[in-house]
C-alpha cells in the first residue's frame, strides 16, 4: 500500500545523502576495505566522543551489544537482571542467552522504568538493572545509579532507541557500565541493514566485547581468549554510520520540531495522551511519536484509510508469546500500554505538510465519534494506572 504519509522513508532518506553515501561507499570498497579497518575504528572513536565515553565497540546488532555487555559484566547462570516489561524482547533475549534470570518490572507513564518498582524486584540473587531508554528519553539515572550503588548492582543501559537523548545533561549510553545502541535502518541513526555498538568508559569491558564479536579473536597476536561470535560490525555499514553521525544533531532538532507540530495541533484531545512529559533536566530525542488512547485500533484503521502509516510497539506484553517461556510478571500498566500505544510518523523525512495530514485526521476520527464514547475513552485513559 502506499502512503500519502510514510511512517519512515527510507527512499528520500538515501536521496537526500546519495552523493555522500555513494562518495563513502565507493571509497570504502576500492580500498578493499570490508572487515576491521579504519573506517570502524574512525566511527568507533567519533561515537564515543558524541555519546561522552572512552571506548566505543562496533557489533553485528543492538542485541550483541546487550549480550556481550552482560557477559562483560560477570552475569551468568544463577543471577537475576532487572529490566522493564515494556520494551522489545531482545532486551529480555540477552539477558536469557546470558544464562541469567530476566525480572520484569513496571513502567512509569513516560515508558520508562519505575526506580520504585525497580527496587521492589531487588533479590540476593540481582546482579545488573537494564534500564530502557524508550522512544528517546533517558531514564530518571539519578534515581536507578542510587538504587544501583546501594545494592552494588551493574548498570547496562538500553539505549537503543535514544541516541542524543540526555538527561541532566549527561547523553543516554553514558551512565552505567555499558550503553548498548542498535543501527536498525529505521532508527535515528540508521545504516543499510543490522548494526550496533557498545559505549563504556571500562577498558576491560571494550577490551572483552572487542574479542567476544570477532570469535574470541586477538586480531593482533591471533591468540583465541574465548569461544566467541561471529558479531562484527561491518566495515562497509562503519562508513555509511560514520557519514549519518555527522548530520545526527540536525535530524534530533528536526523530530523534536516535528514533535513540537504534533503538540500544537494534537492538544485539547481528552481521549489521546501525548508523549510530552514534565521535567526540564530531560532532552527527549523523540526516535517515536508515541500516542495513548483507548480507541487505538479503530484510530489506527481510520488513518491507514487517510493514508497515514503507523506502527504499534507492541501490541502484547512479551510474556504472552508463549515460546519466550517467560513467566506472567503481573504488570497492568504494561498490559494497557500494549493495548493504547500509537506511534506516528516520525523521521529526520517527515515534513510538516505531512504532519499537518496526520493531525487533520486524528482530529476528524475524534469529532466523528459519538458523545459518549468520547466521554467513556477519556475517563479511561485518565483513570488508575
């Protein structure tokens, strides 16, 4: 089907960078440089200088850099690692193929991890919190570092949908012993098929998932210290990030005007929540325009008939997938979210035309409603959490 408004493009996408993105590509390959050489090491270096941090280590997808950073961290069989119920499930995933035990914990109404629910979960056998950075707004870290250090638990973040997003400041990837980002193409900084890093300012931490990604390989002694993977961010997909990193803090300025434009002409909707949330000391990056409402899924089909493309993060809690054998954390807040969420048209591509489209017809939807189930949607969207 096509849109008359996208929920990404990746075709203007690679219009807009074709000259730089052909210039890199076509440098890169007559070289013959494919596999560890100096365009990884270059986007290695520069992403650690943008997100704040010593080291940075380049793998095969965001759920490597998860999976490695655990095993960096000593976590193993017999140990529990605390992580939020709402997110995508190779956060949970890692933690599983680490041999530990994943404890899922409620969320707040910005997405985030709850700090309350976090330290309720806190067991003699907790060994790590992966707090996740959703839509692009960092977690209260004042909050999960405190709870960390008191019981002397490692910090991984997930920061895999919040590249540029700060907090107090201080850039998501940064505060915890490990920062694990995920180059999906449809992700704010996005290569040409799976990618991902590791940001850390631990040598020994850079030192083992630098091994672990390329089969336990010390490419300059050739000594094996591990049984390793096969995980190795490619040198060709380095390149094309390294180019893309350069133009980020433009394409952030960008969603958040976008975000700024769905604001303004979404407000006063009682039966749709909005993804802007309080607190100053937040730089919210917006890689998702996230709506709540109670009608979801008819919204959802009107505007596939407007022509508006969405998507739904995720349409049922993870532990209902019964081949994750994960057992039911009990999570009501997440179980509503999964039955409300919305996310918009968002992308460094989305034009304010576009979003004008969008809210036109949210606004017709909600007008065409009867009376009372608008009043039925709003008191449920407002009740308990």
């Amino acid at each position: 089907m096509s849109y008359r408004v996208p929920f990404v493009d990746p075709r203007e996408h690679y219009r807009r960078l074709k000259k730089e993105i052909d210039s890199v590509l076509t440098d890169t390959l007559s070289r013959g440089d494919l596999v560890l050489r100096s365009q990884l090491r270059e986007f290695e270096q520069n992403l650690a200088n943008f997100v704040g941090t010593k080291h940075a280590v380049g793998v095969g997808s965001g759920y490597h850099a998860l999976h490695f950073s655990l095993l960096a961290a000593g976590i193993g069989a017999g140990d529990e690692v605390i992580t939020v119920g709402h997110t995508f499930v190779a956060t949970v995933s890692a933690i599983v193929h680490a041999g530990a035990r994943p404890v899922l914990v409620e969320v707040g109404s910005d997405f985030n991890m709850n700090p309350a629910a976090l330290e309720a979960a806190i067991t003699s056998r907790t060994k790590a919190i992966l707090p996740v950075h959703l839509n692009g707004r960092v977690c209260p870290m004042d909050s999960i570092q405190r709870i960390a250090e008191k019981h002397n638990l490692a910090i991984i973040e997930d920061a895999a949908q919040a590249l540029g997003a700060t907090y107090r400041g201080k850039k998501a990837g940064s505060f915890g012993l490990a920062g694990c980002f995920s180059f999906y193409p449809f992700k704010a900084l996005g290569g040409l098929g799976d990618g991902g890093a590791l940001t850390t300012d631990d040598p020994q931490v850079a030192r083992i998932v630098t091994l672990l990604r390329y089969n336990g390989e010390d490419r300059q002694t050739g000594e094996y210290h591990y049984h390793g993977y096969t995980a190795l961010l490619d040198n060709v997909q380095a390149a094309v990030l390294d180019v893309k990193l350069r133009h980020l803090p433009d394409w952030i300025e960008h969603r958040r005007q976008i975000a700024e434009l769905y604001r303004k002409g979404l407000e006063g909707i009682e039966q749709l929540s909005l993804p802007h949330f309080q607190g100053t000391e937040y730089f919210d990056s917006f890689q998702n325009y996230v709506v709540r409402t109670t009608q979801r899924d008819a919204l959802r089909e009107f505007l596939k008939s407007s022509g508006v493309e969405t998507l739904v993060h995720w349409p049922k809690p993870m532990w209902e997938h019964k081949g994750l054998a994960l057992q039911d954390p009990g999570l009501s807040e997440t179980q509503r979210i999964c039955k409300e969420v919305l996310s918009l048209p968002m992308s460094a591509e989305t034009a304010p035309e576009q979003v004008a489209i969008v809210v036109e017809s949210i606004r017709e939807f909600f007008e065409r409603q009867p009376a009372s189930v608008l009043r039925t949607a709003a008191l449920n969207l407002s009740g308990p959490r």
